[in-house]
C-alpha cells in the first residue's frame, strides 16, 4: 500500500513517470470509494502531473486518467448489480422459507395424536383383538431348536447381570450340574481338534470383521443432544473459554447445526460423518466421540488353541441362537452365512455336549413338565430336535408363557394398537398417541378425521410442487448467474489493471461493498435451503417419497458454486495489453466499461493486435 511517508518521498524528486502519477491517481480513487483519510490531494496530483518527465509519461498518465473514469463507472455498476443480485436472493430465500415453514406446519400436526372417531376406534378395537390372536397363534407354531434354545438358555444362565441379588453360591445351587461342567472346563486345558480350531478361528474374524466401527447412529445422536439438550453444554463451554472463542454457546450451537448441515446435503456425508466433521469444522470436540472409538476397538484374537473353556469366555456357544432362523432354516445376519452358523453348530453339539447335557438337567429340575421335550442322547439328536414355543409355554417355560399370552402382548408397545392402523398412520399413533373423537349425536363420517389428514398431506405436497415449478424461481437463479458472470469479468479487469500498473495494492477494487454482503446472503441462503432438506428427514417416513421431494427441492434451489468458472480464463499479460490499447483513447471514442467487461466474458480481447 501506498502510504503518506511514499508519497513524500516521491516529491523530492523533479520529474514523474506515468505508471507513478498514476498508481496514486487510482489508490486516491481507493481512498474515496472505501472512506479512507486521503494519504494526498487533487492539487498535489495535479502538480506532480504538470512535472512528468515528458510526452510519452504523459500519454501513459493519461490512460490511469481514463482508467480511474472506468473503474467508477464499473465499480459503481458492479454495486448496482450487486443489490438486485441481493434482492433476487432474498427473493429465493423467501421461496425456500415458504418451503420450510410448509413443512414445519406439516411437521406439528405429525406430532399431535391422530385423531379418529368413536367408530374407528371400535372397528380397530375388533382388528386389533384379531391381530393380537394372529399373533399369540404365530408364537405359539414357531420351533426352535433344542441346541439353540438351550444356548439361549446358557447365555442368561452366565451374564450375572441376570441374577439380581442372588449370591453366587445360593444362585450356583440350582444350577449345579452346569457348575461342576464349567469346574471341569477350567481344570481341562485339552485343546478342541485342530480342524474345528482352524474353522472356527476364521468364523470368528470374519465375524467380528466389522465391529470396528460404532453402533451407526450414535454419532448423530449424541450430536443433536449437544445442540437441543444441555447434556454436553459444561464440556463446550470449556472449550470455548480454553480456545478464547469470542462467542457465546447458543452461537457456537448455531454454527455446529450450519456445518453440519452443509456437510450433510452439500457435501453428502451420512448424518454420523456430517455430525463428527461439524465438530471439526469448528475446532470442537466431544469426549462421547473418542470413547466410541475406543469402545469399537474390539480384540478378534483367541488363543491359538482353543479349549472348550476358551469356548464359553469368548460367546462362541451361542452364536448360532442369536443369528439363526429355525422356522426358515437360515441366517439372519450379514456376519455369518447360513452354512458356516450349521457347521458351527456341528462343532458345538460335539465339543460342548456335557455342558447342554447338563442345562437341560438343570432347567428340567426347575421346571419337571419340560423334561421330557430336553431329552437327546447325542449330539446328532440335539442338532435336529425342534420343538415348538407353544409346547415349552404348555410345559412351564415362563418367557415363552409371556411370549405367546395376549395380555403380555398388549401390554408391549412393538405390538401395540398402532399395528392395526393404515400404515401411512402406524409411525404418528405409535409415537404420538391417538385420541378418539367422542360425537354424541353420532353424525361424524366414519373416517371423517383421517380424511381430513390425508387432504392435508396432499395440500403440503401440493404447496412443495408449487414452490418448486415457480418460473420467477428460474428467472432469478439466471439473473443471479450472470451477475457472478460479470462480477468474474471484473475481477478479471482489475487483475489486468494490477498488472498493469505494477500495483497489487488495487485488488481492494474488487472489495465492493454490496458483494460482500451478497456473499453473506448466499450463505445465509444455502443454510436455510439445507435445513428444509433437513427438515423433511424428521417428517416423511416413506424413503422413496423423502428422496423424490428432497430431489425436487434440490434440484429446484441447487446451490450457487461461486468457485465455478463462468468465463475463459484470460492470460493477465493480454487483459492489461488490452486495457492499455483500450484506455488510451487511440480512436477517439467513447470507451464503455461494460462493453470491456463483456470482451472479457466472451474471451475477445484480441491481444495481439496492435
């Protein structure tokens, strides 16, 4: 920059260049545009001009003359332009709070009970009885397997989480026979035959294969109880005051919940990766995030010969009742296929023979009447005996006594009364309630409320349609456009004139008021355009239909790349030729500041002509 202390200096000398006069000419130009103290004034310039050096300096001093009368008008035409960019985007903020708001009106009546007449309610009293029985009836015809149902058995048998306040020598009494197994496991370091080990070494890595990462979810959750909840409000605080962030905690929520929405729909990252990247973006953490990681970092070694001690500690025995259907005869889980969980078992029924010999003792000493459905002599007929749900309730079992009771499942929310209604309802009764309309004179149409709530869906989609078809939508992303067009073209000028004039001190040109304040609007834009995609995600439930409305919004409101290239990338040597040859008024004509700014979109500056 040119300060006073130059200038000063450059008085002592007699005579003056052109490219000196007028450098200062155009940085007494920057003075008045941006209300800076003038560092010198008009009388000054015009002495220093009456002391150029000779013909020629003043033939270059008068191109910086009608080059400051052309950075005026185009400056204060970029301003111009820069307001109706401005108030275009406004315009489209408007059009995509219209959005936001439509659904945030839809969202609220997604979240009351839905509301249905006393008619209704007795007609999906009537199915919900029916569905209840279809479902007792279902439990009760499901087999199980005797191998799987005594792991299942075993599994809870070992968590002690399961033993309440019994103490281990009382709680080991009944089941005695599986303790004095489990003494002879310890004491038995025999290893399990080296091809059963190999198998089950691989079965178990792969098994575990994915366990590295945290349950999905987590991240996203644990997210959004920083931004909405005050769980996690002391640990970013402390962060700020420990990083001297000069802001407040609403604030710093407001920007997490801007990052990771631009994250989210502008980046397309998954709601955890947007939630984990958000709190980079902003230089926080949270220690929730690094105790997932670390809660993830799962050890898939055993040891390299494996005994039937080894068996049990790692919860391989049970591995085949957790992730195998009896009914179907196949797998239910991505981890383990359908063959490699029968061969496990193959394995298991042989090596761990005494250990479910001894369960079923134990359990038939409970429970006398199940004795007889827990006989096997082999490991062969443990591996085939099914035995169905209904039988094991009839014979004593308490969790499948419940499982197939209509009572129990009624008072179970995963088969509540939501079940029985439409299914574009199911999600709103189950999580919001139903509330039945009471009508004495018994005149309301049956289906009179849920009408209602279907007229109202069809009038929000109906809104979103109309918001995303409107043409003045189009017309002002393209008046938009081509002022990001031209504002590149000048941008592009006044590199020339820096280069030009060997004077980097210009660039401030391109700082034009009204453009920094579009720059705001449009990130203000694209934050309230991501959170009305965001705020679909919370009320269609239908994945097609949330990505075909979210496409449209999308699609209707793109966001503005102002990095994207709009014109032909000029050599900077060409563009100041060309101001040169066009600002020294040569011909004698007019020069036109938007004719130059449209040669320089169009690439036609024709530098070489001289």
């Amino acid at each position: 920059m040119v300060s006073k202390r130059d200038i000063d200096k450059l008085f002592k000398q007699k005579h003056f260049t052109g490219h000196q006069v007028g450098r200062i000419l155009l940085e007494s130009l920057l003075d008045q545009l941006y209300d800076i103290p003038p560092r010198i004034s008009d009388q000054e310039i015009a002495k220093m001009k009456d002391h150029l050096a000779n013909e020629y300096e003043g033939g270059i001093y008068d191109i910086y003359v009608n080059i400051y009368a052309g950075l005026i008008d185009v400056f204060n035409f970029v301003q111009m332009l820069s307001n109706n960019a401005m108030l275009n985007l406004v315009a489209l903020k408007g059009n995509v709070s219209l959005l936001s708001q439509a659904a945030l009106d839809h969202q609220m009546k997604l979240n009351e009970p839905v509301t249905i007449t006393e008619r209704q309610f007795r007609r999906y009293e009537t199915n919900y009885k029916k569905y209840l029985k279809e479902v007792s009836n279902q439990h009760k015809n499901e087999k199980i397997l005797l191998i799987h149902y005594l792991q299942s058995k075993l599994e809870t048998i070992l968590d002690e989480s399961t033993w309440e306040d019994t103490d281990e020598e009382t709680f080991w009494k009944k089941y005695s026979h599986i303790k004095e197994i489990l003494d002879q496991y310890d004491k038995d370091h025999n290893s399990i035959p080296a091809k059963s080990n190999q198998y089950i070494q691989k079965l178990y890595r792969d098994y575990h294969q994915d366990d590295s990462s945290p349950i999905e979810g987590l991240k996203s959750l644990a997210f959004f109880e920083a931004l909405n909840t005050k769980q996690y409000d002391k640990e970013l605080q402390d962060q700020i005051k420990s990083k001297h962030l000069n802001l407040s905690l609403q604030e710093l929520k407001a920007y997490l919940l801007k990052s990771y929405l631009s994250e989210r729909y502008e980046n397309n990252l998954s709601k955890d990766d947007a939630s984990e990247q958000a709190f980079k973006d902003n230089d926080i953490y949270l220690h929730y995030f690094n105790n997932l990681k670390s809660s993830a970092d799962f050890d898939d070694t055993l040891p390299d010969h494996l005994t039937k001690k080894d068996l049990i500690d790692n919860s391989i025995f049970d591995i085949p009742a957790i992730y195998f259907d009896d009914n179907t005869n196949t797998s239910t889980t991505n981890k383990i296929n359908t063959e490699n969980i029968q061969n496990l078992d193959q394995i298991l029924a042989k090596e761990l023979f005494d250990i479910f010999k001894a369960a079923a003792q134990d359990l038939s000493a409970l429970t006398p009447d199940i004795k007889e459905i827990l006989t096997f002599n082999d490991p062969n007929e443990l591996l085939n005996k099914k035995i169905t749900q209904g039988i094991l309730a009839k014979k004593g079992d308490n969790f499948y006594k419940d499982y197939i009771s209509i009572t129990w499942l009624r008072s179970e929310d995963d088969y509540g009364m939501w079940r029985v209604f439409p299914k574009k309802y199911q999600y709103q009764a189950r999580f919001h309630g139903f509330s039945v309309y009471h009508d004495p004179s018994n005149d309301t149409e049956e289906d009179h409320f849920t009408k209602i709530a279907d007229q109202e869906e069809k009038d929000f989609f109906k809104r979103i349609e109309e918001y995303t078809d409107d043409q003045q939508v189009t017309q002002r992303y393209t008046s938009i456009e081509k002022f990001i067009t031209l504002y590149q073209a000048y941008s592009q000028f006044i590199n020339g004139v820096i280069v030009f004039s060997n004077d980097t001190d210009l660039s401030k040109f391109k700082k034009v008021p009204a453009y920094r304040a579009f720059l705001k609007e449009i990130d203000k834009f694209h934050t309230i355009r991501n959170l009305s995609l965001y705020e679909l995600e919370d009320m269609i439930r239908d994945k097609k239909l949330l990505q075909d409305t979210q496409k449209r919004i999308i699609d209707s409101f793109p966001l503005i790349d102002l990095n994207k290239p709009r014109i032909k990338k000029n050599n900077l040597e060409d563009i100041a030729s060309y101001i040169a040859r066009t600002f020294s008024q040569e011909d004698s004509k007019p020069i036109s500041t938007v004719t130059v700014l449209d040669d320089i979109v169009r690439g036609d500056i024709n530098a070489k002509k001289e």
